[in-house]
C-alpha cells in the first residue's frame, strides 16, 4: 500500500522513487551484494529523501532474520574492552547485521536477565564475553539454538565456540618477562576473581609460574582492585607504602598497572629505577602514557574482526557455528619495566 498524506513511506513509495521494483528494494537491504551500484545507490538515495525505515519486527515475525546480533559484556564504564567491541561492530556492519550490546556488571545472574532480553528481540546471534557462565544462561542458550559463542577466552574443549587467547599463558608471559629482568619480589595487583574468568586465569598462571621458580608472594603483598584506576592507586599506595615493598608489581589489566603508576609517582618511587610495573591487554593509550606501560598484548581488534566473521557466518549458514581458535599473545617490554635496581 503506497503512503498517505502524512503517513510513514513503506517499500512501495521507495520502490516508486527510486524507479525499481519492490523486490529489488527488498533485495537491496537483505543482499545488496546481488545488486549492481548504481541501482543500490538509486535505492540509498530514495530511502535517504523519505525517510524510509524498514519494520524489523514485521520481518521476525514472518520468519525472517533481525539482521541482528546480541553481544553481552562485563562493562562498557572503561577501555577494557572497547577496542573488541568496536572491531566486532564494524565488521558486522560489512556483514550487514547490526550490534545489540547490553552490560552486566560482572553479574552472572544480571547476564542471564541481560542474554534473556536479547533473546526477547529475536536476536540472529548471540556473543558473550568470556566463558564463565550460569549453568542458567548456558541451558538457555542451548534450548533457543541461536548461532552463539564465546569471544575474548580461549580453552580447549570450551562450552561454547570460542575465538581469543589463553590468560593462564598470559600471566605466565607477564612473570616471565619481570623473572627475565631479575626481579623475585614480586607484588600482585588483580581484580576480584569471582564471575571473572580473564583475571582469575591470569592469576593463576601468574601464581604457577613463580612458584616453579620458587617464589612465594607474601600476603601483604598480593591486593585486589577493581577495573578503576582510582582504586588501583588506592591499594597500590597501602602496598608501596609497606616498610618492604616489592622490586616489580604485576597487574591483571592495564587499567590497574595505570593506578600504580600514579601511586609510584605520588610516593616519589622511579619506575622503573625504584619500581617495574606491569600489565596485561595492551589497551589504547599503554603506549602512550609516561611512562609507557610494558604488557602482555591482546589482540582486540583481531578477535573481534574474528568473532564477527564466525558468527555471521553461522547465522546465514555458511559454517556450522563451531571454532576454537587461539589468538597469539605478544610481550610489549617498554618503559614502566627495568632489571632490579635499575641496573643495565
């Protein structure tokens, strides 16, 4: 039906002025790769000057796709996780999806309510950060049988598909490169592990690789912070400020590594003469900072360009959903990281 005085355009008006069929306006949003240039842009043009948008809701409900994909995440209050997240929207708009994201707050039962609502609004596909889950939101995923998986975390026989790096190896490469530069006092800086499986494996890969050098971390010296760099130099100033302090702090992310910066700082302690500091992510801005900050390297805007690949991939068909794939970590030694006493 074409459109009334003052009402809403529908395909037909855009079909009218763009001086094609319906089908071929239809063809255009759901496989604009069959059409030629000059017709998609005849019909851009035509939706541009109406106004025209098209009913999603209309479409779930005869059966067809959203042209959409749910992406539930820990946070969106810091950097962690924004170069991923942008990555994965980008090239799911190439795909021709667009990205619902919602947040939970580290919150495993708000993550079952959050997947919950995406599923709700007929998402294509589903994309959790992680693979620590309620055994609730896995059964729910199960029964609904969208195209999901996991992005961020690697583990070999994983719940779900999985695209992202191991982090029990990533805090053994993050030990491994302060044990390289001489230092045995090491101080740890995490997050709270609980619903967190990134820290938690970080931690325990750090964990194991000093103690198969022999080294025990005091008490007094293991802290943790959340994702706040405010907190990190709270906590980083009660460690520092202890009459033995340690050679070398480890952090379980850059936000935290960047908190014991401005605690060195404020106490007056050289990194890294007096202090190396460490962190894990390699997040925009690490190199930048003064000085710029030594870290494990995650590569974010390769698995989120990944994830979106496998999982528009599964949503039209063209693989069967299922990838375990390991990103590579990468030591980045700079500025914020010497051997023991600033000697070399």
């Amino acid at each position: 039906m074409s459109r009334k005085q003052g009402g809403t355009p529908d395909i037909t008006d855009v079909a009218k002025a763009a001086g094609v069929s319906a089908s071929t306006v239809s063809r255009a949003f759901n496989h604009p790769e069959l059409l030629k240039p000059a017709t998609r842009k005849k019909i851009d043009r035509a939706v541009q000057r109406l106004g025209y948008i098209r009913n999603r809701a209309a479409q779930v409900m005869h059966g067809r796709r959203s042209g959409t994909v749910g992406l539930v995440v820990p946070t969106i209050d810091n950097a962690i996780f924004a170069e991923v997240i942008q990555s994965f929207s980008q090239r799911l708009d190439a795909h021709g999806f667009t990205m619902l994201i919602v947040s939970h707050g580290f919150d495993l039962d708000r993550e079952y309510a959050m997947t919950r609502k995406l599923l709700e609004h007929r998402v294509d596909g589903l994309v959790l950060i992680g693979l620590e889950h309620s055994e609730a939101t896995y059964q729910l995923i199960a029964r609904q049988g969208v195209a999901s998986m996991a992005l961020w975390n690697y583990r070999d026989g994983a719940e779900l598909p999985c695209i992202g790096v191991d982090n029990d190896e990533a805090g053994r490469m993050a030990v491994g490169h302060l044990l390289d530069l001489g230092h045995r006092d090491i101080g740890l800086i995490f997050p709270d592990p609980t619903g967190n499986d990134r820290a938690r494996g970080r931690m325990v890969g750090a964990e194991a690789a000093l103690r198969e050098q022999g080294i025990e971390v005091p008490e007094n010296w293991r802290l943790e912070a959340p994702y706040s760099i405010s907190e990190a130099k709270r906590g980083a100033l009660r460690l520092l400020g202890q009459a033995r302090r340690p050679t070398a702090v480890l952090c379980g992310n850059d936000i935290i590594a960047q908190g014991v910066l401005y605690a060195a700082k404020h106490l007056g302690l050289g990194v890294p003469e007096d202090l190396s500091v460490m962190g894990i992510g390699d997040f925009k801005g690490s190199s930048e900072i003064e000085p710029s900050l030594s870290t494990i390297r995650i590569p974010a805007k390769r698995i989120g360009t990944l994830a979106a690949d496998h999982i528009a991939a599964a949503v039209t068909g063209e693989n069967d959903g299922s990838v375990a794939r390991k990103c590579r970590l990468r030591v980045m030694a700079r500025q914020s990281t010497g051997p023991v006493g600033g000697a070399g």
